[in-house]
C-alpha cells in the first residue's frame, strides 16, 4: 500500500499532524493521502501517564481511540509495531502481529510513502545502572497500568506488615518523578479516608535525584518551591544522590540504602537502539538528527517530537516536551501542505518556550510562564498553576478533538470524579 504522508507514532506530535493535515486536505481526500502508524490502538497524552499509574485517570476513560479519532480527522490509522524502515526505497516495514494464544493476526506489513515523519518518541535512560531493568517505567500505558496494578496489591498488603507501610522510590527528579510522588500522595490519602484505622498505613516516597536539585531544567525559584512543597507532603527529596544499583528491596545510592518496595525509574531521555539501524543519521542518545527544517539526513523524511535531536540555540537542542511536539506538528503541518501543493516553504522551525508547569497535586502546582515571550521571571503557583496545567492537557485535546467536543469530555471526567472519586481502585 503507499500514502502521501505517513507518520509513524501516535504521540503528541504525530497525532497532531495527522489530524491536522486530514482535516487540511478535507473528508474526500485526506484518508486517502494521509496514514498514522501506531503500536497501540488508542491515544493517552503521555504527561498524564503518572496519573494513570497512581490510579487517579481511569485510561479507559480518558483513552482515544485511534480508528475513530482517524475517522473524524479524516486520515486512516493502521496498528502495527515498527521493525523496518528504509529511507532510500522510502518504505516502512510493520512486524507480524500474533495474538495470545500466538495466533497470527496480520502478516508481516510495508507501507511506501512519499514524505515519511518519524514520531516514535523516545524512553528512559537507565545509564547502564546494574539492576535498573527490574525497576518499573512510565513509557507507555502499559507500562503505567502494570505499575498501577502492582500498587493497588500493595496498597492491600501495607496494613498487614510489621510496620504499616508502603516505601516507594523514584529516581529522578525532574517533572514525572515530582508529579508522580504527588499524585501518589494523593491517592494514598483518598483510600485512607474511605478505611477504618485497623487498616490504615503510612505511605513513604523517596526521590532520589543525582544532580543538586529536582526539576534540574526549570528556573531555581520552581525547583526550590516544589520541594518545599513536597517535603510538607512527607515526602523525602535526596539530592546529589547517585543509584549505584538497583535491588528488589533497595536503592544503593552514593549517599547510602534506600528501602523500597516498588522501585520507579524516571530518569533521563533516550531514544530506542533500533533507531540507529534506520539508515539515518543519529546522535549518542538515539536520536534523529534533524536540521531547522525538521528534515533528517534522508530526502523527504522528518522527524518531530522526543525521537529528534533539533538544534535550538546557544548549541542546546529543542526540549523534550509535549510543547515541542505541539509546536513541531504545526510547523510540519504547513510544510507538507506546501510541498503537496509544490510550494515552498521559506521559514525555518523556531522553538518558542512558553514556560513550564509542574502539578503538585489537587489543587497545587507551580511554573514560570512566557519563557520566550516576557523573561523568565514571571512565576505562578497554587491553584492558578494547577489550572494552567490542566488547560495544556484540554488544548492537546482540542487540537484533536475540537472545542466542543474537548468541553464535553473534560465535563464528563468532572462528573465521574464527583460521582465515584478520582482513584481507580480496579
């Protein structure tokens, strides 16, 4: 089969631009020329994945299907896991798919294309750390809901141990190991309100960050206020810590043992090996190297998102953030348009830093907005903060949704919170 444009990942940016660029090019011709490429078969938002792993975002509700998402944006979706790709014949090879009695599902796949994206995301660095394997992730939502279901087991078990209580590390403090411990926080202390005392437990939650402080990319004053703001939670901020190894039971770190009895590595960005099999060129991290075109080091391919190296200013590249790939898939979204019309685009892609956000929990959360617009001194925080970060979730969502039905899906979620709570605990 053969596409005009075929995006390979259903993240941020890639779904994005596939939604933009159907509804570009209308209902008649849109699926026809634009095809999406996912390994899953609905869409979460992945900043949100700490939510769905502490129990307090139901995926099932909050999911997106794929193939109906495709429908109403007027591109075609086809599920499949990428093993191949060829720059140069410009063809995409999709692995064969087996179900769990291992019957085959669909036969190994290719797809040919005349302008291929590469949105396909990137993952944890665990550094070669002994032991870091065992440890859970949040890369995707599998990952998120395998953790989610081991805590609920522990979350049963606490009560009846020696000293009532659950230990949890995380190492990493940069934004999903902070907001993961908050909402942990918060989902602890929703269970201990519906329990009786006999069955009550304490929760202890570790970060353990190598660097001087947590949220090492965000100005001085974010970092210094979201830990005085988790410590008032109970939880244990370790700094200049290095994990030397990790064990079932433990975290052996430069500053001595910490005991865990779930383990979460949120540390550091690294794309996946497999990429520097793809004939394009990559940088020790995995990633695509592209140019301020997006263009990788083959013709008529780009890349957007986590999984590119982009060169930004001062010799930094483009952050990893779901920012970035918003920004990313609507510059791409004019470029191609432009090409399919055999037009040229003159602009390069700019990274305009709006700020950061960094949720603490219910109704707290601080940041510093307009990075790229008035300084970077303009901080917020509290409830203002908190709702400024629940409006970047509600935008992604219009980007691909629309206003309209974005406002019924965020009042929905609001109901079902008032009505049943927001901790998941099934």
């Amino acid at each position: 089969m053969h596409y005009d444009i075929v995006i390979v990942g259903g993240g941020a940016g890639g779904l994005e631009l596939a939604s933009r660029l159907g509804r570009k090019l209308g209902r008649k011709v849109g699926r026809e020329r634009v095809l999406l490429i996912d390994r899953s078969i609905f869409h979460i938002w992945k900043p949100t994945l700490h939510e769905v792993a502490a129990g307090t975002l139901d995926v099932h509700q909050e999911g997106l299907s794929y193939p109906i998402l495709a429908r109403s944006n007027h591109f075609s979706f086809l599920l499949g896991e990428l093993t191949g790709f060829d720059p140069i014949a410009k063809r995409v090879t999709l692995g064969e798919m087996r179900g769990d009695d291992e019957t085959v599902l669909a036969p190994e796949r290719h797809v040919s294309f005349t302008w291929g994206v590469l949105a396909i995301g990137s993952g944890s660095n665990l550094f070669d750390t002994p032991g870091a394997e065992t440890a859970y992730l949040l890369e995707r939502t599998e990952d998120a809901e395998r953790f989610h279901a081991r805590l609920l087991a522990a979350f049963m078990r606490a009560p009846f141990s020696t000293d009532k209580a659950l230990r949890v590390a995380i190492v990493g403090g940069g934004a999903t190991g902070v907001e993961l411990s908050a909402e942990l926080i918060e989902a602890h202390n929703e269970l201990q309100d519906g329990l009786g005392a006999e069955q009550r437990f304490r929760l202890e939650i570790s970060i353990v960050e190598a660097a001087p402080r947590i949220l090492g990319g965000l100005p001085e004053k974010i970092s210094s206020q979201a830990t005085t703001a988790l410590e008032r939670k109970g939880v244990r901020v370790k700094t200049g810590a290095k994990v030397i190894s990790v064990h079932p039971d433990r975290l052996e770190t430069s500053l001595g043992d910490i005991p865990a009895d779930l383990i979460v590595w949120a540390a550091g960005v690294k794309a996946a090996g497999a990429n520097a099999a793809y004939g394009l060129e990559t940088n020790r991290l995995n990633q695509f190297v592209v140019n301020d075109r997006l263009e990788t080091s083959a013709i008529d391919v780009y890349a957007l998102g986590d999984c590119a190296a982009c060169p930004w200013k001062d010799g930094k590249l483009v952050p990893a953030r779901a920012q970035a790939a918003h920004q990313q898939a609507d510059y791409l979204t004019r470029v191609i348009v432009a090409r399919l019309h055999q037009r040229r685009v003159e602009a390069s892609y700019v990274y305009k830093d709006f700020g950061s956000l960094v949720s603490l929990g219910e109704n707290k959360g601080v940041g510093s907005l307009m990075g790229g617009l008035g300084g970077p001194n303009f901080f917020v925080e509290g409830l203002i903060a908190k709702y400024m970060y629940i409006s970047l979730h509600l935008d992604h969502h219009r980007a691909i949704l629309g206003t309209v039905k974005t406002a019924v899906l965020a009042m929905a979620r609001l109901l079902q919170e008032r009505v049943s709570g927001r901790l998941k605990l099934h």
